[in-house]
C-alpha cells in the first residue's frame, strides 16, 4: 500500500467510524420504530434455501431481540432465521425473543455447547444445501445487509461473499505477517486470497463452497478451539473458492454493553490467540497461505 492509498485509507475508516458512532445512537429506536410499521421484504430468487445462522449466551440476551428483529425485517426475505442455542440456555431466553417464533424465527437447541462453533456447523450439518449467512447477536443489520449479498453473486462462480474483512499482509518474501499486523476492516474487494473474512459482519456460505471437513467439530475444537473465524477461512482455502467482499465497508453498529464475553481481546495475544491457532490449523492441513 503507498502512502497516498494509506491515508485515503485512514481517512475512509475514521469518516465511517463517525457515521457508525451516528446511527449507533439511533438504531434501537430504528428497528422498534419499523417493526411496529408496516415494514415490506421481498423474495429471493436462488435456486436453493437461504438461511440466516447465529447462536448466543445468556450474557448476551438483553439486545438480542433487536438484533433479531433487524435480521427478520430485511429487504430481502431469508427463508429462515435460525438461533442456534445449547439446550441449558433455551429456558433463560427472554419473551421478547421467544414471541419472534411467531414471525420467523426458529429456534434449535443444541446438546453440546460449542460456543461460537454453534453459529454455522449445525447448520451446514443439517442443512447442507442451503446458502447460508453468518450473523452476530450484538450487531444491527442495515435493511439491505443481506439483499447486498444475495445480489452480488455471480452464477456459477465458487465464491464466498463477505461484508467485512481484514487483509493478510506479507513480508518481502511472501511469508504472512502476525494477525496484529495484518490490514484491518480492508477496503480491498479481491477476490483474493488474502481477505480473511469476519462472519459476524455478514458472510454467505453458497452450497458446496467449504471443504466437507467443515463440520468435524472434534477436529475445529482442537486446532482453532477460540477462532471459527480461521476454521471458515481454512475450510474455504482448502476447497479453492474464491473470497469476495462487497458493500460499502461500513463500520459496524454494537449494541451497548453487549461485548461482555467477547474473543477479540483474548485473540490478540499471540502465544494462545489467531497466530498460534492459524499455525495449527495451516501444518496440520498442509496449507501454505
């Protein structure tokens, strides 16, 4: 990156960290203020179902109706919302999250607590020829978060499509640098190998477009027991499909106070964080990124 792209860079991410910080203050009342309107969200056209996959904790229970909300009331309809959840949790949800069965919503209950593995293996496991897309719990979803991806996809091409992502920065030889150093919130689309897609800013997982060891839980725990995020990466490297980012890069929208049990802090430290799980995860398949 030359200097001139660092700065229109630096400028580009800071302009949308102003307009985030805007709309953070605003989008509780956004989405309780559209759900109580008539509100309108249109078909898809894929050739296959299209599901919305999250999981959560009780930790996280307080916004989670809004997040949910922001997901149902789309400008394109996903067949179904699915909250993937272990069995002990389901009695602690609140009502303002059961009454949303009535609306689209459906929940699993899971015997294993996977953490953040409960958001996609379950249901790539049963739903295998589905097109599924990643969400968070503690995020708001701008109206056109999943029609953006569903567009976007291009007809028989392999490819995963992905809102947010960071870019792998290398060395002069080529080798990849620390996670730390790598280029975050990138601007670049690619497609590209380097982009390291975020599945809680918005991914769309098309039929067949991880490798089919992607649901070996027992093996995802024991090489990237922390970071799903590397675990889809690896998957997709392993089968040769093409990464994609689309949309605007715009920063995303937290609920407040709802990072409580959040992975990124303790994913930042080397010794047992991004570096050392990407490490296992790149000698046990023999990848060279």
């Amino acid at each position: 990156m030359s200097f001139s792209q660092y700065l229109r860079y630096r400028w580009l991410r800071k302009l949308k960290s102003l307009q985030g910080k805007a709309l953070k203050k605003r989008a509780p009342s956004i989405v309780e203020q559209t759900w109580s309107s008539e509100y309108v969200t249109n078909p898809h056209r894929l050739s296959q179902s299209l599901m919305i996959n999250l999981t959560s904790f009780p930790k996280r229970y307080k916004h989670l109706h809004l997040t949910l909300k922001s997901l149902l009331m789309q400008n394109m309809r996903a067949d179904q919302v699915n909250l993937w959840l272990y069995k002990d949790d389901i009695a602690q949800l609140p009502e303002s999250v059961k009454e949303l069965t009535q609306h689209g919503l459906k929940l699993h209950s899971l015997a294993h607590d996977t953490r953040s593995y409960k958001k996609l293996i379950p249901a790539l496991s049963n739903y295998p020829d589905a097109y599924h897309v990643t969400a968070d719990d503690d995020i708001y979803y701008r109206p056109n978060w999943l029609e953006t991806l569903v567009n976007e996809l291009q007809p028989k091409q392999q490819e995963i499509l992905f809102w947010r992502a960071h870019r792998v920065t290398r060395y002069a030889n080529g080798t990849p640098k620390p996670y730390r150093k790598w280029e975050p919130k990138t601007e670049h689309r690619g497609p590209s190998n380097d982009l390291f897609f975020t599945s809680g800013g918005g991914v769309i997982f098309p039929p067949s477009s991880l490798e089919p060891t992607v649901t070996d839980i027992d093996l995802a725990q024991q090489l990237a027991p922390y970071a799903d995020d590397l675990w889809w990466y690896v998957m997709a490297r392993l089968n040769n499909t093409s990464l994609r980012r689309v949309g605007d890069n715009p920063a995303l929208i937290n609920w407040p106070d709802s990072r409580e049990g959040s992975l990124w802090q303790f994913n930042k430290q080397e010794a047992i964080g991004n570096d050392a799980q990407l490490t296992k995860l790149t000698d046990y398949f023999e990848l060279k990124l």
